[in-house]
C-alpha cells in the first residue's frame, strides 16, 4: 500500500485545482497531515493564526463565544474546504474558535512558511490570494445567508404588524 504524500492530498484537494505542479510541491513542504476527533479545538478565537486547513475529510464549526449564549455555530465547513484566512492577513489573530463536529482529516499549513514561498514567488502568492479572495467572499456569503434566515423571518413578521 501507497502513503500518500502531502503533494498527493493537495493534488486532491478543489481548492489547489489546476495549479502549476512546481508551486503544489513548494507549498506541500508546509503541510503536514493532522486528524482531529469530534469536540476537539481545532482554533481558538483571539489566538495567533500560524496556520489554516484544507479539510480533507469530516467537518468542522466556525464559532463565535456570546456571553449571553455561549457558543453559536456560525458556518459549518466539510470536506473539500478550507479553514481559515486569518494567517494572510495582519494581525494574525483567529477571529473564531473552530471545533471539529466529526472526526475530521486535514492538512495543516505553517503560516509563516507558506508567506515566506508567497514573498520568494509573487505569481505564486497572487494566485494563492486570488484564491483565498474567493473562500473568504464564499463565507462572507454563507455568513451573510444564515443572518437573513435567523433575522430575516423576524424583521418581515415586524413590518407586518
């Protein structure tokens, strides 16, 4: 039997669809294969982001901590997606907490190699960020949909009354 390697999983993954072979290698000497079980903290909100997920399979939740109900599940992500884009970005802090909701199999990247190969190849860390534009519009939406669904219902009985 075969061990996949890292470069073989991102070869798999949709979001690293259709890019240049020579940069998936590159960015596979980041990553290292992880599993989390159910319940465990994948990402603590407030902590530093050194790292982000392509789930490969299982699921995780994106948190949000309110003191008046605890933990609400903001979006839930599955196979094929990827978890976090708080390592591109300054400050590098998690936004969220992320928990995993079943055993979940990723890999994880090291935040500071990764930027270092995006600095060393600037078409390769353009790609890169063209492609986590498109992830963090895709949860802005999702986000955005789930607080028409919670409060959407509530304002159009309102303005019925």
């Amino acid at each position: 039997m075969k061990f996949k390697t890292i470069d073989d999983l991102l070869h798999e993954h949709p979001f690293f669809a259709g890019m240049d072979a020579a940069w998936l290698e590159l960015i596979a000497g980041c990553g290292q294969n992880v599993v989390y079980p159910p319940g465990s903290l994948v990402a603590k909100e407030g902590d530093e982001a050194v790292e982000f997920f392509a789930v490969r399979s299982g699921r995780v939740a994106i948190e949000l901590y309110s003191s008046v109900a605890g933990s609400l599940t903001v979006q839930t992500l599955g196979t094929g997606a990827i978890c976090g884009w708080s390592w591109i970005l300054p400050p590098h802090r998690w936004n969220f907490d992320v928990r995993a909701v079943e055993t979940t199999r990723a890999v994880r990247f090291d935040a500071t190699c990764l930027r270092a190969k995006c600095e060393q190849s600037p078409t390769m860390g353009y790609e890169f960020m063209k492609r986590f534009a498109g992830v963090m519009t895709d949860h802005l939406q999702a986000t955005r949909l789930q607080l028409l669904d919670v409060y959407g219902t509530r304002n159009v009985e309102a303005a019925d009354d």
